[in-house]
C-alpha cells in the first residue's frame, strides 16, 4: 500500500502531526545516451513525523540508500520535491545526521576529536563543544575514552562514537543507514537495546529515526513504522504501524507474524502484498510452511558441552571476549557456539558476558547419557525444524520421511546453500540427541531404533 501523502499533514488515528520531512513523488534516475533511462526509484511519497523510528526495509537493488540520500538532501530528486518543514530542501536549513554501517572514523583523531568535528565546522566555540562532545559521550557509555583512538576501540565502541558524533549536533532527524550490519550479534543486540532505551528515556535530542536495514527481525523490534521496498525500480511495497508495545518479545505470536508477513512481501514481488497482520489478536494456528525457522548457529554439540564446562568452571559466568581470548579463538569462531548453546536455553547473555542458566549447568555436570536426554529435550522445546523432523517420523507408518521434504520448506526463508548447511547441522544435532537418523545414501530421515534391513524392506516394498 504506497502512502500519499498530499500535505504536510499525516493521518494519525487521534492527531494531526506536521511532518519534518516529506518526499512528494520523488524519482531518481539515470539518463542514457540512447534515449532511455536507468530508473531506480519510481514516483514515491513518504513522510517523516516527530515521535517516530521508521524502518525502511528492501532487498538489494531496491533503492533504500538513494532514498536515504534523497531526504536527507545529499542526493537531488531526478524528479519530485522533497520537502523540510514544507520548504523545498535544498533552500531550507537542514538539521539531520546520519551513522554508517562503516563507522567512518577520523583515524588520526581522538574519540573525542571526531565527536567534536561536525560542531568545529559549523564554527561552534571551542568551550561548548568541548562540553556538548563530554556529555554526548557520557550519555552513550563512553566516558573515560575521549583521548583514545579508534584502532584502539572495539566495533561496538566505534559505532557509540558514530551515534555520539551524530547526536552531538542534536538533529531533529537521526538518519541510520545499517548501523548494527558490521558488528557482532551480541555488540548489535546491546547496542540496540541502549538505542531503544536513549529513545524511551528521551536522553537522545531528536525528534526522529530513520532506519534503513535488511534485517526484518531489527525493523520489528525497533520501528514503530516500517515501509518495504521493492525493487526494478524501487517502490513502496507496503507501509504500515507497528502497534506492539516495547520491549518486544521475539517469540511472541504477533512478533513472528509481523516477521512472516515481511518476509512473504520481500520474497515474492510478483505478488501482491496482503494487508499487515492484526498484532493485537491472539494465537491462531499457521500452516507449518508459514513458520519462521530459526537460524540454526552452525555449530556441534561438543563445542556446546565444552563451552558450558569451561563456564562453570569460571564460575558460571564470563565475558565472551575474554573468554574468546583464554581459548585463543577469534569472537567470530566462538560465536555459533554461544548462540547454540542460547538457542537451546542452555546460557543467557547479559551485557555481553555468557551465564549459565539452571538446565546448563545440569547439562555441563552430567554423564555422556544424560548429556543426550538433556540436549533431546531443550532441542525438542526450542528447534521448530528438528521438532518437526521427529514428528514427522513419529506419524508416519514407516517411519522413514525424504530430505526433500525439509529442504523444500526451508526454501521459502534460507538460500540453496544455507537450507543444505541448516539440514547438516539439524542431522548433527538430531544424531547426537538420538531424536533421528539420517541416511545418506537415500537420503532418508528415519527413527534411530529402525535397523538397515527396515529401511530396506521398506525401499523394495515402494
């Protein structure tokens, strides 16, 4: 549903609110010499209110960083006007920041150096943007750092200092352009938790977010408005509120229908998109091709025990870069191992440090064989795939179910190559816990108690 917004004025269900900017039918394209044209964006209309984050989401090819560019007045519309408190804005003074997905850091200046750079050129005194930039930092976690360098910080530290310079010019509009894509998970989930919370407490001197990303699960968990692009040229697919409160809760029913409703939309452009799911009705049962898979972390089940054992260990608790650091393993390479060992509830992550939950601390003190009941369990409860794999065994008559069958449902969310790695480490796991077997040779799923001749008998009789 492509918004047209006509006025200044945008159509909220009990007020009128005067939009910061708007884009009236804005097009950006690319003159050729024989004639035609290269167009990426189509005719398009879109408003940014106060009081708001905005997430816009697309496929790649789909515009969302033209557009970006286009509102933000970096870039001029081949076509149509955009708008700064209803003046044209290449004449009006402009008052927005954007953070990049790269950082882009000063590297020959201090944190805060760079902090203070975009207040020296707009001739800010010397005083004042000293104690804006000391404030700024303080408010985003990063006191004591001023005189250090950026080769000197983490990424997540680096990225503070994006959103520390950015908000030091207090914008009426912050512009974020994949700010979270170059970290870590767990560097991202934090410093998108911070963000939610500057916002909520309104510790950030900005009216609003606009937030380009590929991550629909972000866009949920951060927009109260998200618009999906797409692409060939860009346009708007669907524009629509997100009414759940915050936080948000990833598991919730109306979390993954608002994910699953994205996702059907970025997928299939020759379709047209539905209405926006009702994120206030309750639970209703989905057809099992519509659910969300998780991503299965690409990791084995040793790799998950030896973690837990060198937890507990420590204590119960640790920081994960420290303890990348004692295993002499690079975060990147530690990572999957800890984001299984959440996944089957075996751990949580609070403020970047891995502490053992209760049933992970049975886990790391039992036997070999309870190792294995215990795993069974938690990947039954928390892994929809491997939940349905042992289902599927169990109802069927001869308890044996083709390859095939799985593959084609995690086609619809994963590439061809993350649906083969998603099927490897679901069979490692299924194996390991005794929930299946898999035949490789005919590439069959069976019960783990079904003897080769079965399977045989099984394949003669068909």
């Amino acid at each position: 549903m492509q918004e047209t917004s006509t006025s200044a004025v945008v159509q909220n269900p009990s007020t009128k609110v005067e939009a910061i900017i708007r884009a009236e039918r804005i097009e950006k394209y690319y003159a050729q010499p024989s004639q035609n044209r290269i167009q990426v964006i189509s005719a398009t209309d879109l408003s940014i209110v106060p009081g708001e984050i905005l997430a816009l989401l697309g496929p790649s090819g789909s515009g969302k960083s033209t557009m970006l560019r286009m509102l933000t007045g970096l870039s001029t519309p081949s076509a149509g006007q955009v708008y700064w408190h209803e003046k044209p804005i290449a004449g009006a003074e402009v008052n927005v920041s954007i953070v990049f997905q790269s950082f882009a850091l000063f590297p020959w200046l201090t944190v805060l150096e760079n902090v203070e750079a975009p207040l020296q050129a707009r001739g800010v005194s010397r005083d004042e943007r000293r104690e804006r930039s000391m404030k700024m930092l303080d408010t985003v976690g990063l006191d004591g750092f001023e005189g250090a360098y950026p080769k000197e910080l983490s990424g997540g530290m680096r990225q503070r200092v994006g959103f520390a310079r950015a908000l030091v010019v207090e914008p009426e509009v912050l512009f974020m352009d994949e700010p979270f894509s170059a970290l870590d998970v767990l560097t991202a989930e934090n410093l998108r938790s911070e963000l939610l919370e500057l916002w909520a407490n309104k510790a950030m001197p900005t009216k609003a977010i606009f937030l380009v990303t590929h991550n629909i699960e972000e866009a949920v968990l951060l927009a109260d408005r998200i618009i999906v692009l797409g692409r060939n040229p860009g346009h708007i697919r669907t524009d629509f509120r997100v009414q759940l409160a915050q936080p948000r809760d990833r598991k919730s029913e109306p979390f993954t229908q608002l994910v699953d409703y994205i996702y059907k939309v970025l997928t299939k452009p020759d379709v047209a998109p539905a209405e926006a799911p009702d994120q206030q009705a309750g639970p209703r049962i989905r057809d099992q091709r519509q659910m969300h898979y998780q991503m299965l972390p690409h990791a084995r089940p040793g790799g998950v025990a030896g973690l837990l054992e060198l937890l507990l260990d420590k204590g119960g608790r640790d920081d994960i870069y420290r303890l990348a650091d004692d295993l002499a393993f690079e975060i990147d390479d530690l990572l999957p191992i800890v984001d299984a060992a959440q996944l089957l509830g075996f751990l949580k992550i609070e403020e970047g440090d891995a502490a053992i939950t209760e049933s992970g601390t049975e886990f790391a003190n039992s036997e070999i064989l309870r190792q294995k009941e215990l795993f069974r369990d938690a990947a039954v409860e928390h892994v929809l795939l491997l939940r349905q794999i042992r289902r599927a065994l169990e109802s069927k008559s001869d308890h044996t179910v083709p390859e095939d069958f799985f593959l084609d449902m995690l086609d619809e969310q994963f590439s061809e190559e993350e649906c083969l790695r998603q099927m490897e480490t679901a069979v490692a796991w299924g194996r390991y816990a005794e929930l299946f077997d898999f035949d490789a040779g005919r590439r069959r799923f069976v019960l783990p108690d079904m003897q080769d001749e079965d399977i045989a008998a099984i394949e003669d009789a068909k």
